[in-house]
C-alpha cells in the first residue's frame, strides 16, 4: 500500500498539525506502508498540476487546516481533482471562513476524518452527507514519553504548547504572580514552540513577566521536552475553550505521567474529565498544586489515571486505524470498478 499523506506544514514547520503528520508518518511506516509527504511550499492554484500528480501516486490524505496553507486554496483544488481521505483537524472553533473553507474539501471526499465525535456532530450539522462517509479517529501524543532518570522537581509547575494567543497564558502568567505574591517556593516553566508570524505576542508575554517565578524554554527538540516531562510534577494548561481530545499537548503530559489541571468545557468527554484536575482560576490551580505537593497518595492517583487514559491513544492503533480505513477506500474503488484516485 502506498499512502501520499498532504499537509501544509511540517517539521521544522511549527505547527500541531504538522507535527501530527510527522508521528502518523513514522507509525505508518512501522506497520510496512509505503509513505510519501507531500507539503509543498506553494499551495497556489498554478502549482495544482504538480501536486495533483504527486497526489495520484497513492491513496491521497489531505489534513486541514495547517499553518502552511495560509489562505491559499490549493488543498480544495487538490481534493476536487483526487478523491482523497481529508482529516479535518478542526471545525467547530475556528473562524467561519475556515468553516465554510472546509466544504469543498468534503464533496468528494472518500472518508473524513474527525478527532473527536464532537468535532464530528459539529460538521455534520452543516454537512448533513459526511453522516454515512465520517469517522473519529483520535489524536496521539506528539512526544514519546522518556523513561524518568530522577524524581520529579516538585517545585515546578509546566506549561506545554504553542506561544500564541487563545491559549489560556495570560492565566499562567497570572498564576506566576500569585506565587511571588505568596511567597510560594514554586515555579512555572513554559515549554513551547513560537510561530514566527507570533513572535511579537510570545515577546510581550516575556517582557511582562521578567519579574516573576516563570521560565520561557522555548523551540526544543522533542527529546528535550520529553525529559523535562520526566521530571516535571505538574502541569497548567488553562485551554479558554476546556479540555478536550483533540490537545495533543494534553496527551502528551498525560502519557508522561504528569497530573495535569485544566478547565473543562462542552467538549470535554467524561472520560477526559475525569483524568485532568479541574479548576477555573488561578487562585484553584494554586490550591490545588499545593494539595498535591503536600499528598503523594494523591499525586500517584492522578499520574496512574492520565497514564491509563492516554494508553487508548498509542500511534500503534492510531495507524491500524487508517490502515482499514485505506483499505475499505481502496476495497470500495475497485467494487465500482473506478478509482477515487485519479
């Protein structure tokens, strides 16, 4: 089998969409499937002769959105040309525009793929046909958990994600002025990435906070960041919208171990919440940290239940997943006697 997986962005490209590419590529070639990127720098209209002939070469995987397609409409041509498996990273939250961007990507798609049934319920509302050719395949963890080579630093507190708005880091920022304000031994390390075009935004956040307990590690190797997984204690992630299946800065904290505390919203499952701590304010989040600090008991509750949630996620079974889902597409093109490929 041979898989042609399209993206507008990929490492070193920051972005969490590339980066999921990036980790389904890897567990694909594991499991012996013949796997081309196709993340062209030009996703114009003029560049479409190349791109549909690169994207005829397998059974073409086209995930949107991506940083890297900007406003360009190449991946719309490019899946009313080749019949395709789109994934569709996000739906409901993102501008209207972006929504109504995604239509065409639908219409003659062979499956999409939604990372979580929320996601899912969202865009079949307005697409009422995806009904019968939708499935949910979840997200993996971007980052490979790293044996512990030391006790954890019970002192720091962690955030992991992308510098950029929307996020929730004026609330860790604020967390850091309660602890100085405190008198709290404790301190924020934020570990993430900054989107160029986001520079400016991630540089005020600094500049704000050069006088409190935070540290900006920023731009690692995933090597780096997952051994300061291991050896962090706990981590904040204050997403506005809540906690939901489709962080994978969430899942990977969880795969190491870590107790997390975050907020919860309408697409956070029963399942996820009752895996991450809840609190709404920093004020909580600090109460609850110092719970922790304090209950070792405690601590080993909540790492073993984010250690057991994220084992349903392994990229292992994230790839066995598309695989059928290749193989029903291929299956169903040759009962028709036409390929959805060409």
């Amino acid at each position: 089998m041979r898989v042609v997986l399209a993206t507008g962005s990929y490492p070193p490209d920051v972005c969490g969409v590339g980066d999921y590419v990036y980790c389904l590529r890897k567990a694909l070639v594991s499991k012996g499937v013949d796997v081309e990127v196709l993340a062209a720098g030009d996703w114009s209209v003029s560049a479409m002769p190349g791109l549909t002939k690169r994207g005829r070469r397998g059974v073409l995987h086209i995930h949107y959105p991506s940083v890297g397609y900007g406003r360009k409409l190449g991946p719309q041509f490019l899946s009313l040309l080749v019949r395709s498996v789109v994934t569709l990273h996000e739906f409901s939250r993102v501008h209207w525009l972006r929504r109504m961007a995604s239509v065409p990507l639908c219409l003659r798609a062979s499956s999409v793929v939604f990372t979580s049934e929320n996601e899912r319920k969202a865009a079949t509302r307005q697409m009422p046909w995806l009904g019968s050719r939708s499935e949910v395949i979840p997200i993996g963890s971007s980052i490979s958990p790293t044996p512990r080579i030391c006790e954890r630093i019970l002192e720091e507190i962690i955030y992991f994600g992308l510098v950029v708005p929307k996020k929730g880091l004026e609330d860790v920022v604020r967390l850091a002025a309660l602890i100085r304000r405190n008198h709290l031994p404790f301190r924020i390390r934020v570990i993430g990435n900054v989107v160029p075009d986001l520079k400016s935004f991630a540089d005020e956040l600094i500049s704000n906070s050069h006088d409190l307990p935070i540290e900006w590690t920023l731009n690692r190797s995933e090597r780096e960041v997952s051994e300061l997984f291991s050896r962090a204690f706990v981590a904040y992630l204050p997403f506005p919208d809540g906690a939901a299946e489709r962080r994978s800065s969430l899942k990977a904290l969880l795969a190491a171990g870590v107790p997390c505390i975050s907020t919860m919203g309408a697409d956070t499952s029963p399942e996820l919440a009752a895996t991450v701590l809840s609190s709404k304010t920093p004020e909580d989040v600090l109460a609850t940290v110092q719970q922790l600090a304090h209950d070792r008991a405690m601590w080993d509750e909540w790492s073993a239940k984010g250690l057991g949630f994220a084992e349903l996620f392994g990229w292992a079974t994230i790839a066995d997943r598309h695989i059928e889902l290749y193989h029903r597409v291929e299956t169903k093109a040759r009962t028709f006697n036409s390929s959805p490929f060409s």
